[in-house]
C-alpha cells in the first residue's frame, strides 16, 4: 500500500475534526451517573490518598492520573469532566482510518471511519469520565502498529518496540489491555502475515511486562479475588451474544445486515483475506471468549467489549471491500451501510439514567435532616453525594461524615444496621443498582418497626422507599 496521498490526509484529518465537533458536542445531556462519580470523587483526593486507593482498586492509575490533572483546570461541572474521554474518542478514528486504508483501501477506510463515528455505542463511552475511550484509542493505535510491521521491512524490531511502548500505556489504563496483548499474540502466531514478527513481538511483551512489574503484584490480588469471590451479575443468556453485535450496530436491521455480509464473504472468500482473518480475530475472539468466561466469572460483557467493537466495523469494511463483486455493488452496498449508521445516529439523547431525580424524591420525602437517609449499596453515596452537593466530593476523605451530618448514611453492613438518631418516626431508604432482592430482609425489619410503606422507582433500578408510622 503506498503512502497517504494528499487527498488522504485531508480526509482523514476532517475525520478526526467530524469527530471532534460530535463528540464535544451533548457532553452535558447525561446525569453522572454508573462509576462515573467515583471516578470523580478520587480525582479530588490527595496524592496520598490516591496512591492508597490504588492498591485496591479495579482499574490500573493512568486515567485517574490524567483526569485529577485535568479536574484541576476546568470547572467541576460534568460537561467539563468529559472531555478528555471525548477527545481520545475523536483521535481513535485516525488509527482506524489507516490500518483499514492499509487492508483495505480508501472506500474500506471512510466506510470504517462512518461506522465508528456513528455507532451510539462509542459515543456513549466518549461521554463517560472513565477510560474505555482512551483504552480504545490505544488498542487501534496497537493494531495499527502491528499491521504497519509487515509493510515495513527492516523497521520490524524498532517498529515492535514502539508497539511495547504502547501496551504499557494500554494496560496501565486498563486490566483488560493484557486481553489486547494476547490478541496481538494470537494473530502474531496464527496469522502468516505476522509471523515473521514473533520474535519482536516476544521481546516487546517481555519489555511490556517489566515495566508493568511494580502493579503486577496489585493486578494479581484483584484479579484472584474477583475469580475466587465472583462476582455480583449473573451468567449471561445466548441471546447476549446477539444484543452486543446489535449495540455495536445502532439498529437490529444493521445488525442482521452485517452479520449476513459478513458470513456471505467469508464463505466466498474462504479467509483468504488478511484483513477478514484479521478482522474476525479481532471482533469474535473477545465476544465469545469473555461470553464463555462469564459462564465462571460474570462480567460486563457491554463495556469490557469496547476494544472488540472497533474490530467488527473495520471486519464490514473490509466485508464490503472483498466480496466478489464489481464496484458498483460495493460503493452501494458501503452508502448503505455508512447512511444506514449515519441516521441510527442519535447522540443528543440521554442514556435514560436521572440520578437527580433519586435525590428530589428523598428531599420531598424528608422535611428535615432529622429524617434519616440510608443509602444500599454503599457505593451508591458518590452519586448521591454529586447531585446533592457537587462540592462534597471534593473532599472524599470527610465524604461519609459530611454525608452523616445531613443524615444521610452509606448501608456497608445490612445485618449490624445501626438507626441514626435513636428511634425516628420516619426513615428514608434508597436502594440503588438493582439490589431490591438483596434488601428483603432490611426492608423487613424497618417496616416491623414502621409498618407505613411508601415506594418509587425514582431512577431505572433505584428504588426509594419512606418507612413510617
């Protein structure tokens, strides 16, 4: 494949502009809302205190890191917050736009551009304040760099040696980086176009797992812990498995679409097509290996999917690109796919997730802070805290005491509930993340004591109940 053209720049350039203006676009039209809050609530912590979250945290620190730099330089409003996500959602277009340029051509490259930058999915996650879109950014970046190698004679080693560089940037900013470095792997060892980048690929994870050493120890503890403890989601059903190519394709009509097209090429063409091969590791390995994985350890297949999606929207480019037709039929078939994207586009609506409404319900059930408020599970008090007062998350040390001083309390220990202010006469209770069945017995033993019930589903899965006499 020869070098960028002018014309190519240009337009891939554009893509990257097209994506900046959507993505910064709508930052403010979601409520904080999921992990979002958390990750806020530790931005503001001290170093010190961070560092101490660090060890036993989830997520590995270089997110944390870079948005408690950038928390520190704009407003503490949401919009603001997320814009570093949105940012490196826009720049992963420009590494997609290139490897699918390599494999496939101009048309595979804009259509794989269109289907990325208009997928409900991505642009749900470039206006999230947690890493999934700089995780993504970094995984094309990887396999960009890795297709690149066989282009490039003579540049293999120094070329594997900018792709260890990378990936330790990728799993310091996710657990599941180490996932894309077994990809890597995988199509290094089973792909005959990149085999003859073993050896270079063998000593750059060798170098990628050195400079991971000093959080190695970390990584193992909360990875046993999360196999040995399980975890709180249940196993996932086949039809997962379908729903997820759906949110990578807006509608099911673009979904069905695709697969067909996906299956049709690869029966024609026999995997004769380094791109198609590459293309299918790259989406269906991560599908359906952590759907089996959730058989033992149930995870969120939605968002620990993100580094598979780009995948599938570069495996219909190149879908489109191989199947065996004259050009004609593929230029329709890329318009209809890319136009049938661009108008299942929606990303001026909200996620239907309204936090703030959790806390105006408890607020008109409470006519003074001597009701008391109890919040299940604990962790739900960083979202509550950032509707009721953003402020108190700036301060995530006195987070709880400055919750408890309004009467609100964080429920750690359902079975050793202590009830604030003696014996009040009413009692609010908030029970967040679908937790209702874990509640029956503390809902039972508050209404022993008042038997008046009241209840709403205030937010989607968050119910808030009165307790009274």
């Amino acid at each position: 494949m020869p070098p960028l053209s002018r014309t190519e720049r240009i337009v891939a350039l554009a893509l990257v502009l097209i994506n900046l203006a959507l993505k910064l676009a709508w930052t403010g039209v979601n409520e904080l809302a999921h992990d979002e809050p958390f990750t806020v609530l530790w931005s503001q912590a001290s170093w010190k205190e961070l560092w101490a979250m660090f060890r036993t945290e989830n997520n590995p620190p270089l997110y944390f890191l870079l948005i408690k730099e950038w928390s520190a330089l704009v407003p503490f409003e949401a919009a603001w917050l997320r814009i570093p996500s949105a940012v490196f959602s826009a720049l992963a277009v420009w590494p997609l736009f290139l490897l699918a340029r390599h494999l496939g051509g101009m048309r595979t490259a804009l259509l794989a551009s269109v289907l990325f930058t208009c997928s409900n999915y991505h642009y749900g996650f470039a206006h999230e304040v947690r890493a999934y879109s700089l995780f993504t950014l970094f995984t094309i970046a990887g396999l960009w760099l890795l297709a690149r190698a066989t282009k490039r004679p003579g540049s293999e080693t120094k070329l594997m040696l900018h792709l260890s560089m990378l990936n330790v940037l990728l799993v310091y900013t996710h657990f599941f980086g180490w996932l894309v470095v077994g990809l890597q792997g995988l199509m290094v060892f089973t792909l005959p176009e990149l085999r003859p980048l073993r050896r270079g690929f063998l000593y750059g994870a060798t170098l990628t797992m050195v400079w991971f050493l000093p959080y190695g120890l970390i990584f193992a503890e909360r990875f046993s812990q999360s196999v040995g403890q399980g975890t709180w989601l249940t196993p996932p059903v086949p039809e997962e498995l379908y729903n997820m190519v759906w949110r990578w394709s807006n509608v099911p009509v673009l979904t069905v679409g695709s697969l067909l097209l996906i299956f049709v090429v690869s029966i024609k063409d026999r995997w004769r097509s380094f791109g198609m091969r590459l293309g299918l590791l790259w989406a269906f390995v991560p599908l359906l290996g952590m759907f089996v994985v959730s058989y033992k350890v149930p995870m969120f297949l939605d968002r620990y999917l993100v580094y598979a999606a780009p995948g599938f929207a570069l495996l219909v480019a190149i879908s489109v690109e191989t199947i065996t037709v004259n050009d004609r039929l593929r230029n329709g078939l890329a318009a209809t796919l890319g136009f049938g994207m661009a108008f299942t586009f929606t990303p001026w609506k909200d996620n239907g997730l309204y936090p703030s409404r959790v806390v105006a319900q408890v607020e008109a059930w409470r006519p003074t802070t001597n009701v008391p408020v109890l919040l299940y599970p604990w962790y739900y008090m960083h979202t509550y805290a950032w509707h009721a007062d953003h402020d108190l998350l700036k301060a995530p040390e006195d987070l709880q005491s400055e919750l408890a001083q309004g009467g609100v309390y964080a429920v750690h220990d359902q079975e050793n509930l202590l009830l604030p202010n003696g014996d009040p006469g009413t009692l609010v209770l908030v029970v967040a993340a679908n937790e209702i069945d874990n509640t029956t017995m503390l809902r039972s033993g508050l209404r022993n004591s008042l038997p008046v019930v009241d209840s709403v589903e205030a937010d989607h899965k968050v119910w808030v109940y009165r307790f009274s006499r």
